[in-house]
C-alpha cells in the first residue's frame, strides 16, 4: 500500500464529530449553557455539511524501518520521542499518511458562524482520523493486531519541521494538499501523522503529555489535550 487515497464516509463520523465539537465549545464541562447557543452552534453544521469531504493519502511501511525514536522510510528519516515508549518487538507495522477536510467556502458567513464552522471542521478532522483508524483495524492484516493512537508533527516530540518528511514520500496533491513555503498545509484543516499496528494494546499517547512539544498552544484541538481538561 504506497500513496493509496482514501475517501472516508463523515456520515460514520457524525456523532464522534459531534461530541468532539461540543467538548471544544465547553458544552461538557458541567457549566451552564443557554440551550439556544448550544441548539444555533449545532444547527451550523447544515451550512457546511455538504462541502465537507473527508480525505486521506496513506503508504505502509515494515516494522524494521522503526529503530528507537527513529523511522527511516523511503529514505527519510522521522523523530518523535513518544516513540520509545512502545517496544520494537511490539511493532509489527507502519502506516503513514496525510488528511484533509478541504476548504469551505464562507464568505458571506457571520464572524460568530465562521468560528462554529472552524471548530466543526476540526472536529470532523479528529473524527476522520479515527474512521481511518477504523478501516485499517478492519484490514485482514491486522486482525487481532491495535491501532497505537495516532501522532504527527507538532505534538509528542515530533517537531513540526517534519512535515516535509511526510511530503516528500506522500503526493499531497492526490488530495489537494500542498506543504506551503511557511512550512504549514493547506488547506489549513489538515493532518499529517502516523499509525502503528501493534502485537498487544499500547496507549502511549492518550494519557501522557510529557513528551508534546506544543506548550499548551493548541490543547483544545488535541484529542489527548481535550480528554485531560
């Protein structure tokens, strides 16, 4: 599998991404809420549902290209420091890839509704990583294998200059996706990252920050940052 594009269903998404967006607006914190913002907020998603598309552009790689806190994948090498916590003997293989909800088009929206739609594209971010989860968990090669929770530049040790690692053995543009000279992605709501099949269940990421480099900077868009909050 080498620069397979996927296009995931966000209908299997819809309730994560739900649950995802309410926890971003503070709807589960136990504060209280006027239930017409929380019904207008929700309702915001009718606006854009129709221009969100759910894309992903992954490559499969043997485990011996993992050594420590190192991959080296078709001649480039990767570092994240979350990797050492999960031992080599446990790998058995890795899947690289790139996602994108694409850009909406929301010129004539209200400042107020352009945040609603910000915060229901990153949800449906976080979402379609987990259907991508899902559908390499249902693989016949990884039956009774884990998906590792996924990570990616900007958090967990992996600094954000090796995004352009991920675009030099991904063609981004398969998806629409092209590495800016500012070194970001667009369209903005993207994500570059990397999955791993494991012999036994590992959770290396979900309850452990020490080794995030993001300073606090982007936690409320962190799945691991959102679930310790």
């Amino acid at each position: 599998m080498k620069n397979q594009l996927l296009h995931l269903d966000k209908d299997q998404g819809r309730e994560l991404a739900e649950t995802i967006f309410r926890d971003m607006c503070g709807y589960n914190s136990g504060k209280p809420v006027p239930r017409k913002i929380i019904e207008r907020s929700l309702r915001s998603l009718n606006d854009v549902y129709h221009q969100l598309e759910i894309k992903a552009l992954i490559s499969e790689y043997e485990k011996t290209c993992a050594d420590g806190i190192t991959m080296l994948l078709d001649g480039e090498l990767f570092t994240c420091k979350a990797l050492a916590q999960i031992p080599a003997e446990e790998i058995e293989r890795i899947y690289i890839y790139l996602l994108t909800v694409g850009e909406l088009n929301l010129s004539e929206a209200s400042v107020l509704n352009q945040v609603y739609y910000d915060l229901w594209q990153t949800a449906y971010m976080d979402a379609g990583q987990e259907i991508l989860r899902q559908y390499l968990q249902g693989l016949s090669c990884n039956a009774d294998k884990y998906i590792v929770d996924d990570f990616g530049p900007g958090f967990f040790g992996m600094d954000i200059s090796q995004l352009k690692h991920f675009f030099a053995i991904l063609d981004g543009e398969k998806i629409g996706l092209k590495l800016l000279d500012s070194g970001f992605m667009s369209p903005a709501k993207s994500y570059a990252g990397f999955l791993l099949v494991t012999n036994s269940k590992q959770n290396f990421i979900g309850n452990d920050c020490e080794n995030c480099i993001s300073s606090g900077k982007i936690c409320m868009y962190c799945k691991a940052g959102r679930q310790r909050a």
